[in-house]
C-alpha cells in the first residue's frame, strides 16, 4: 500500500472513531463495519497496516487478548 494510501485510510479510521467515540473492533470488523459502510474495499493488510500506524501514534489502542484477534479502540486521552 502506498504511504498516502496508508495515511487516507487512518483518516477513514479516524473519522469514523469521531462520529462513533465507543465503537472497538477487530481488523476484520473495522474492515466490515467501519469502512465498508464508507464504500471501501481495502484489503484486511491495508486495514491492518492503517490500525498499526494509528497505534503507533498513540490515536488508536490495540487490545491482546489470549487467543483471539486483538481488538482496535480510540485511545484514552491522559487526564490533566
């Protein structure tokens, strides 16, 4: 995926995080649910990539859990 192919799907990601603050999700379900919805047909490697670019920027928190796909979330803001 082309970097600015990577960074317009991080801001899809973002958007729709804005519109629906409590929304958490696999890869799979922000492919399904989250971009889909907008019309897009990315990959789940492009999703993937985007998620991962959004966590390392610290916007988006990937929760582990045993045995199961990680889950994609808004990360929490720190309290002033």
């Amino acid at each position: 995926m082309p970097r600015d192919a990577g960074e317009g799907l991080a801001e899809r990601i973002l958007r729709y995080l804005d519109e629906h603050s409590t929304a958490a999700d696999t890869a799979e379900g922000v492919r399904t649910w989250w971009l889909l919805e907008q019309g897009s047909r990315e990959s789940i490697g492009d999703v993937e990539q985007a998620l991962e670019l959004l966590v390392r920027r610290g916007a988006v928190a990937r929760i582990e859990r045993p045995d199961m796909p990680p889950i994609y979330r808004r990360a929490r803001q720190p309290r002033s």
